[in-house]
C-alpha cells in the first residue's frame, strides 16, 4: 500500500523529489481519523517556492484517486491518504491466507555458527540466548529464500578439558554418570567445579592439568582414552539439551580435528610478510592501522592460539559450502576476537572477509538471587528449563485438570515459548535480565501470552460451523486495526532479515496477538451475522502469528 502511495506522489513529484525521498517522508498519523498514511509537504515549499499548505491543496485536488483509496484530504500542510477498507480487508486476509505470505526469494547460501560449547561442562543460560538467536535467525533466512546451513564448533580440546580429566582421575574412582545418576554433562561440569575448589587451595593442581594437555599432544593413549570417553558424556548430555530444545544441526565441527591446520595460513602470511616473527619467536600480526593493535597467532613455544582454529575453519566452511554470508552466534566478550580474525582475511586478501559476520549478543543476567547454580555464578541450562517447567506447571493447574502426559507435554512447550520469547524479544547487542516468573506469565509481553492467543484462535475456529457468507460490509475499528497489523508481517519479516534481528519479529508477534485480543473482545465471532468474515479474519490471523512463532522456534498448542 505504502508503495502504490509512493508512486503516486511520485507521478505529480518526480522533478522535485526522488522516490525514495517520498518514501523516508511519509508517515503513520497518529490516529485514523488523519487517515492511514500522511505525507508532509513543509520540505518542499522551499524547492516549489510554495507555502505548503497550498501545495497539499493543490496536490489533493490533482492526484486521481486509485481504487485501493477512499480518499485524499489536504490538513494543515499535509496530505492524508485514506485506504479504502473493504478493499485493503479482502486482499490482505486473501494474501495472509497462503503459507507463503511474507516469504521472500533471496537465494543465498549461508552458514550459521551458534551454541558452540567447551566439553568441560553443560550449557549455561547464557548457551540458551545463543541457541534462541541462531536458530532463529536461521529460520528468518531460510522464511526469506535462502539456502541455511546451521553448524557449531566443539571446543573439545585444550586445557580447560584437562582440568575436568584430572579431577575425575584423582577422584571419580571409574564411576560412570550412570552409576552416579547424572545427566552425563552435568557429571564432566561436577569435576570440573571440583578441580577449580582444588586448584584454589594447591597450585599442583594446575600443572597436572598442564601435564596431562601435553600427554594428550603426544597422544598418549591413556590420556586419549579418557579424553574420549569425558567429550563423549559432555556431548551426549549437549545433545539431549539441543532436542529439548528443538535445535539441530546440519554440521558440528571439532577443535580437536581442525586445530593443527591453522597453521599452513600462518605460514603463507609469513611468507608474503603479512604476519612477522617477533624476537622471542613468537608469530604476530600488525593491527595498528585497524586500531586492533598487535596479535599473537603463535606463542614463541610453537602453539597456537584460539583464533588459528578460526582462520582455519572459516575457509573449511567456504570449501564445504560455498557461503555469500557466514554468521557466528558469539557472545559480546569475543567482540575484539572476531574483529582481529576479519581483520587479518582482510589483510590476507581473502574474499570471505566480506562475507563473514559476527552477531555479537549480550549477556543475560537474573534477578538478584534466583536460581544460583552449584557453582553460584552461571545458571545451568537443563535446571532453567526444568524449574520454568515447574512454574508452567503451576500455572497450568489452577486452570486445568490434566492428565500426566498432557500436563508434561504442555508445560514444556509454555515453558519452552516462555524463554525463547523472553530470550528473543530483546534486542540481541543489548545486554538483558531473564526473569523466570515474568516469562511464564500468562499475560503480558511474553510467550505463553502469544501461545494463548494462537489456542484461543484455533479454539473459535473448532468450534465454527459452516456459516453463511456475509456480504458487504463495514469494518468495525478493532477488525480494521488487526488488518493493518497483517498488512506489515512482509515488512516485518524483511526488517528482520536485513537486522538479522529476531526481536522485531517477536515484538511484532506480541502486537498482532494484542490486536488480535481487542478484537475478540469486542466482536463476537461464533453466531454473529458476521460470521463468515470475521472467521476468515480469525484463520488469517492464526496462520500469521503461527508463521511468527515459527520463526522464533516456538511451537504452538492448539489448546492452552
Ligand atoms: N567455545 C567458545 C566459547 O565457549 C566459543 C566458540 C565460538 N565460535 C568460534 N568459531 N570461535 O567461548
């Protein structure tokens, strides 16, 4: 609608101001009695050396009026555009009623990095915001045409494994998480909260953990051993997480595989003398220009640091799939780590320079003295799930009777819609608070309010019978608002994509279940003599916030 407006201006406008000019000007007035849409004329009374009021006068009196407007009126130096509404009404519930409805064609091929854990221990809530943005950025993308591959790295290598492995050497006794009755991760993340208490009181401690990395280097078989057996308990349990979650992916990478490759791109940029030696041996790279400073790639003992497993892998990836884009889900901390790694593909002549993009997101806080875990800093991801469960359940049972499984399945997926949406809803840069008890709430801005909506809108639609058609009508405000909100799903939907923010997809869910709401409450459905209409209008508003829900990982209920 916008555009048709646009290219009207434009047919009385073009020798005075561009398209895209009209575009950035026009406006949503403030209320629908100054009409859908106004366009100032006060920056063109310089250029038409006009006041504006006469030029909104003149413009009102020639523009033709198309048959998607009721009318055109001149205001104090502004056009207001009425969209005609049985018009707008029949076409935006026709085009909202196909599954294709704001889907877009973009055609790219694009990798996706997130939730890329260290094997010493379980996913954190932290993990959570992580795995809720990529997956559903990675569903935006796809919604939008593109071709998605969603991978991650295992960072199962390193010192910080070690430290887990020797704590179980010292003190597992060969237990296994079986025998222990422990979700297998939670079990390696014990051992390693138990080698950090040790470590603090005995400086041995460390350097067994030193001791048994260089084991590991020279592939001693005792310590691989070990080292297997713990990655594949973290791993197991990870995996158990993702399914709860209702993430996959199509690609997981290990450090352990790749981190020794690295180093053939260290050589070439010594080669070309892109990177140099320093005195002590060590490899660096001059940042200066790019204000990143110096960066060592290679310790002067010959080992690598973390960003050689990046320069390595971000090629493998472009080997693999041939990416236009390659995203990686980090956390904020790893900002200056990714502007170094670009930096250098840059410096290197590298095309996926330009290609690659850290969505950096912020760190998520809890309220003052909620659900501490055992350590008392990080909050366990299982434990957030399973305690938001216990409060959908809550919930549940002062409304409903339910039997067992009924009450399991859907307090999961509250609780589940719960912590996407309140992990979503925020911008992702920004640093947020997660409350618990404020996500499970079944009113307000917050999932199980959306999921509630989407019940309630399959529950009128059971119940319909098969109605009379209803014939010309008036919309009545609430309709009229509902409609304008369907209208904008394909703007949401591209805003989204080129932000690569799911938040405006959350919030625009949550305003459309709003509009939704006021129009239930004000119009009856079920028997009314618009029946017909108004279970249309219904239908396409379920299809769009399922399409919404979707798209942040949410599953729906048909019953709440
Ligand atoms: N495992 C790392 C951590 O937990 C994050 C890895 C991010 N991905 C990457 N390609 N560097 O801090």
């Amino acid at each position: 609608m916008k555009e048709l407006i646009v290219k009207l201006l434009s047919s009385e406008l073009s020798d005075t101001v561009t398209e895209q000019e009209i575009e950035r000007l026009l406006e949503i007035p403030p209320n629908e009695e100054m009409g859908d849409f106004a366009f100032p004329c006060f920056s063109l009374a310089k250029k038409l050396r006009k006041n504006p009021l006469i030029i909104a006068e003149e413009l009102s009196g020639k523009l033709p009026l198309p048959k998607e407007l009721q009318r055109i009126t001149a205001v104090s130096g502004y056009l207001n555009f009425y969209i005609d509404k049985s018009f707008l009404a029949e076409r935006v519930i026709a085009e909202a009623l196909s599954p294709e409805y704001g889907q877009k064609k973009m055609g790219q091929r694009i990798v996706i990095e997130f939730a890329s854990p260290n094997t010493n221990k379980p996913l954190h809530l932290g993990h959570l915001r992580n795995m809720a943005i990529g997956e559903s950025v990675a569903r935006i993308l796809s919604f939008c045409g593109n071709q998605v591959v969603r991978t991650s790295i295992n960072n199962d290598r390193g010192v910080h494994i070690c430290k887990s492995m020797l704590a179980y050497t010292l003190s597992g006794e060969g237990k296994t998480p079986e025998e222990a009755q422990k979700k297998s991760d939670h079990f390696v993340g014990d051992y390693y909260v138990l080698f950090s208490k040790k470590a603090a009181e005995d400086e041995s401690w460390n350097k067994g953990a030193q001791e048994l990395l260089r084991k590991w280097e020279a592939g001693d078989e005792q310590t691989v051993k070990l080292w297997k057996q713990m990655n594949s308990w973290a791993l197991d349990g990870f995996r158990q997480t993702y399914s709860l979650f209702g993430i996959r992916f199509d690609k997981e990478y290990y450090e352990s595989q790749i981190y020794t490759s690295g180093k053939e791109i260290i050589q070439e940029g010594l080669k070309r003398n892109i990177f140099c030696r320093r005195d002590d041996g060590a490899v660096i790279v001059n940042l200066e220009e790019e204000k990143l400073g110096e960066k060592v790639l290679l310790r002067s003992d010959g080992t690598s640091v973390y960003i050689v497993q990046d320069l390595y892998l971000a090629i493998l990836k472009d080997k693999e799939y041939h990416y236009d884009r390659s995203f990686y889900v980090v956390g904020n901390e790893q900002d200056y780590h990714f502007a170094v790694l670009i930096a250098i593909f840059r410096k290197l002549g590298y095309p996926i320079a330009e290609k690659m993009k850290h969505l950096s997101y912020g760190m998520v806080e809890l309220p003052e003295g909620k659900m501490k875990s055992r350590e008392g800093t990080v909050v366990d991801a299982d434990d957030l799930i399973s305690e938001t469960q216990s409060l959908a359940v809550e919930e549940l049972k002062q409304r409903y009777t339910l039997n067992k499984e009924e009450m399991q399945d859907r307090s999961l997926k509250i609780a589940l819609s719960a912590i996407k949406y309140q992990l979503l809803k925020i911008d992702i840069a920004k640093t947020m608070l997660f409350d618990p008890k404020k996500a499970i709430s079944f009113e307000g801005d917050t999932g199980p309010y959306l999921l509630y909506s989407y019940a309630r809108a399959a529950s009128i639609l059971r119940k319909a019978g098969a109605p009379e058609s209803t014939s010309s009508y008036t919309l009545n405000d609430t309709e009229t608002r509902l409609i304008k909100k369907l209208a904008f799903f394909p703007d949401s939907v591209q805003y989204a994509s080129d932000k690569l923010s799911p938040s405006v997809i959350a919030n625009y869910a949550f305003e459309l279940a709003q509009c939704f709401n006021e129009f239930y409450h004000s119009s009856q459905v079920i028997g009314s003599q618009s029946e017909a209409f108004r279970l249309t209008l219904v239908k396409a508003f379920q299809l769009v916030l399922g399409t919404c829900l979707k798209l942040l990982g949410i599953e729906s209920i048909e019953e709440m």
